[in-house]
C-alpha cells in the first residue's frame, strides 16, 4: 500500500478560497515545517476493490508528521489483516472531531456550530455512518424539524386558548373551571422558539461546512448538505406602524392583558412582558417619524438618550454603538469611523471584536444635530468622571455606565424595551432603530446607494430587498409633501373638500377619529394588570 504524508491548514486567502498546502505560515524561513501552525494529514493507495476500482484512504488532524505516519501504518496493518482501512465513522463522532478542529473563527460563530451540532444535527443524524449519509437523512431531520415547529405553534395556541378560558370562568363565577383551565395551562409545554426556514438554512450550512471538510480528508466523495432543498429563507420585509396596524394591535394587546389578570387570580403581572410577546405584523417593523419623535421625547430624560439619539439616525448596530470609542469620534469634522463592536459570546462573555463585515469597518458622517448631542454627552460624561474620581473606569468608551465601564449590549435593548413602553408606542426591536433610519433616509429623499453607504450593507441589493416594502409609505409622504408645496387659494382644512367642489351641499357630516395619547397605554395596562405590577 503506497502512501505518502503532507500538511495543510485552514486559513483562507484574499479571494476567501483555504489556502491549503499553500499557506506561507506552514513553513519557517529557513524552510522547516512550523511546529505551531496547520496539521498533517496522510493518504494512501489501497489494494483496488470491485472491477478494479480505486480505493484511498485520507486522515488528517495529526499533530506531527510522525503522528500521521503512525496512522498511515495502522491502516496498512489492518488492511493486511483483510480489515478495511476506510474506517466506518459515525456523524456524530465526526462532527465532534470537526469541531474541536475549528481554528480562527470568531466565538459567535463557532457558538453557532455548537449550537445547530448540539440540538439538531446529532440528535438526527448523530447514528448515520459518515460514508453513508444520504440526501434522504436530511430530508427525514427537516420533516422532523417541521412537526416539532407545529407542536410549538400548538402549544402556544393551547395557551392562549386556556388563558380565555380562564377569563371566562372567572368572569362567569364558576371557580371550578377557572381552576381547571389554570391546571391545564400548567401542562401546556414552556415557550420555544420555532426553526424557521432561515434557521434551517443555516442549520444546513453548517452541515455543508463540516462535509467539504470531510470531501477533503477522503471521508466522503459527496457533500449531500449541497443537494439538499430548502425553502428559501427570505429576508424580511420591513413594515410601517401605520394607524391601523396600531389599533388592531392595541385591541389584540388589551385582550391579552384581560386574560393575564383573570389567569393569574388577583396576583399582579408583567404588563411589560405582555406587551413584548404580542404578535407583529412583521419581525421587522419600523416606526413612523412622529413615533420615533415621541421615542426619543421620552429618553431625552435619560442619560443615554445620546445612545439611541445616535441609533436611530445613523443605523448603528447594538453592538456598534456600544463598542464605539472616544479615539473614533471626531466632532469638528462630523465623522465617526465605525472601528469596533462588542460581542456577547455569553451573557457574562463580552469581548470587543472587529465590526461584522469588512464593509461594516467604515467611516460615517455625523450631522450638526447629532454633533450637538454629542458634545452635550461628553460634558455630561466629564462631569460623572470628576464625580468618581479614582473609582472611575477608563473604558475609553463613547456610552458608558455611570463609573466609566463599558455597556452591557443586554442593558441596551432592556433599557429600549422600557423606554419604548413608558412612551405608549407599539414595540420594535433595538435593532429596528437601524431600519426606521433607512426609512427616515429614504423618506428624506435618500438614494438607495446613499441609504447602503450609511448603513454599511455589502450589497445594495440587500438594502433595496429589507427596505422595499416601506416605499410606498415613503412615496405616499413625499406626494404629500409635494402637495404641500403648491399654494392654494381656498383652504382645504376649511371646506372639507381639500379645493374641490363639494359632491353634495347636504350637509353631510364626516365621522370623526378620536385619539388616545400615546402614553395612555401605560397608564391603560397599568389599571388593568393591578397594584404591584
């Protein structure tokens, strides 16, 4: 059995490809190999199978050359014993092997791959032979995939419905059935998250990562992850908290709260968390430019009210906006170079890292409004520096605690979450400040191109896909903005009929739209989940 021994590495060059072999770090200059960088690998000829058929073996991951000769005569032996050399190796096992191989990838990342590893690709493929993993094990751990995401939807189908109940009982008197509705609820299964099509786009990615890693160690001659059809995990749209998505929102809300109070039997809830779990129109939705307004009214009385000032008419990241430092930040030029991000690898785990993409590693302009705010925060940032004194924590920071240390990213979208609350608004996520930036952008007559440079996006196309859907609430603003301009004669405010003749001098009335203020929700929600809430 002929055979011979080489080394390779994983690290990738400017186009993105592995360098292999090729690598210049496997080398020392004086030609040697490096004892610190890459792995030895073997690869042998073994005796032709079937109809002459090639048979090779291929292993890798040795730490020494002499590791991977060792190896190489262990295959020879076995093949001399009439074993095969072509180790049967289970998916499960190698998964674990690849994993512990991982080199140079960001913790997130590598969290991910646990992640998908862990809770669905060896709990479903874990058993399968390696070389005999078929496109149909695949298909058979996303089918399973899709009934456990039905019993998720049915179980929070079954809460809600217990949850009614248990109002109407209650209302009605009958204590018995209020009981055995909240016994039932108990046994409903606790709230899981569903895998979506992203996430199972994703699932298969890292699946597909780990098998052209085992194509070139010999393992397997196919990488099945590629023939795999998913449905596409598209990219969601961004919606506008129009009036009436609000009300059939609010009236959804006040549902809910009622059936929270009846549930919990006199005991006070968490009207907060009610209103955090109510279904959106979209994952992503944007507020208006008055609610944003109404937003930034109410964390003007909090002391990173600079933060979100900046969040939401620059489209930083959570990340972004709490890594960015002082060093980055130049007021009299009006610019912000985007440098560094803080990375929750756990929730006590945060490193500051690189920013997300290369394109995200950028320089944005900064406007006079924002400049002002700015200089205001740091005064305001000074003045708690001198009030610590010695205690004071030199994070070098542009948004910190009160004694100078770096933001937890949590505290960020906690803190949003609360404030978004207390000024009545429907909820986004901190991340959506990102998107209703784009949309104030493009409301503002932004181009498209424009909108991508701010916002760092590698592509335009992925701008133009996530922001689509908000045009036509951009387009309908700009046309009345274009009506505006024009002067009139008659008052349209006045007549009703906006400078046009009146179809009918009958004297037909127009039904009038009450409004509530927008912080009476609060108050609202507060009434309704009790004392202590």
């Amino acid at each position: 059995m002929k055979g011979s021994t080489y080394k390779r590495c994983k690290c990738r060059g400017a186009d993105g490809k592995e360098l292999g072999a090729d690598c210049p770090k496997l080398k020392r200059k004086d030609g040697s190999w490096s004892p610190r960088h890459g792995s030895w690998y073997y690869q042998a000829e073994l005796d032709p199978g079937p109809g002459g058929k090639r048979r090779r073996v291929r292993r890798g991951g040795f730490a020494s050359e002499a590791d991977a000769l060792a190896g190489m005569e262990e295959a020879r032996r076995k093949e001399a014993r009439g074993g095969n050399a072509q180790i049967k190796v289970l998916v499960g096992q190698y998964l674990d092997d690849w994993l512990k191989a991982q080199k140079g990838l960001r913790r997130t990342t590598l969290n991910l791959y646990e992640g998908h590893v862990r809770n669905f690709l060896k709990p479903h493929l874990g058993h399968v032979e390696l070389d005999r993993l078929r496109v149909r094990h695949l298909d058979d751990m996303f089918e399973a995939i899709d009934k456990a995401n039905e019993d998720i939807a049915q179980a929070a189908e079954d809460r809600r419905r217990l949850r009614a109940a248990a109002r109407d009982a209650w209302r009605a008197g009958d204590k018995k059935a209020h009981r055995e509705a909240l016994d039932a609820l108990e046994e409903v299964p606790p709230h899981r998250r569903p895998a979506g099509a992203a996430t199972k786009q994703r699932i298969r990615a890292t699946l597909r990562t780990a098998l052209s890693d085992a194509v070139r160690e010999g393992l397997v001659q196919v990488n099945v992850a590629k023939l795999v059809k998913l449905e596409a995990g598209k990219r969601p749209k961004a919606l506008v908290w129009t009036p009436d998505r609000v009300r059939v929102w609010r009236e959804r809300l006040d549902r809910e709260m009622d059936a929270a109070v009846t549930a919990a039997g006199g005991r006070p809830v968490n009207a907060l968390r009610i209103w955090m779990s109510q279904p959106r129109p979209s994952p992503v939705m944007v507020w208006t430019p008055e609610q944003t307004g109404v937003f930034l009214d109410r964390a003007s009385r909090h002391r990173l009210y600079g933060l979100y000032y900046l969040t939401a008419f620059t489209g930083l990241r959570r990340g972004e906006v709490c890594g960015v430092e002082w060093a980055d930040v130049d007021l009299d030029a009006g610019e912000l170079a985007i440098r560094h991000q803080r990375v929750m690898v756990g929730y006590r785990d945060i490193e500051d890292g690189a920013p997300k993409t290369d394109s995200s590693d950028d320089t944005i302009p900064l406007d006079e409004s924002t400049v002002k705010v700015l200089r205001t925060w740091r005064a305001a940032q000074n003045e708690e520096r001198l009030a610590w004194g010695e205690a004071w924590v030199d994070s070098g920071k542009v948004f910190t605690r009160e004694d100078g240390a770096a933001l937890h990213p949590d505290f960020v979208f906690d803190l949003f979450e609360r404030l978004a609350f207390e000024a009545g608004l429907p909820p986004i996520r901190l991340h959506d400040l990102r998107h209703g930036a784009a949309t104030l952008m493009l409301a503002a007559g932004a181009d498209m191109k424009l909108v991508q440079a701010m916002l760092r996006h590698s592509s335009v196309t992925i701008t133009s896909d996530t922001y689509t859907s908000v045009l036509p609430d951009v387009a309908r603003q700009a046309t009345a903005a274009a009506v505006a301009l024009v002067p009139r004669a008659v008052n349209g405010d006045q007549s009703g009929t906006d400078g046009l003749p009146s179809a009918s001098q009958g004297g037909g009335s127009h039904p009038s739209v009450s409004s509530t203020p927008a912080n009476a929700q609060v108050v609202r929600l507060e009434r309704r989940a009790g004392e202590g809430t």
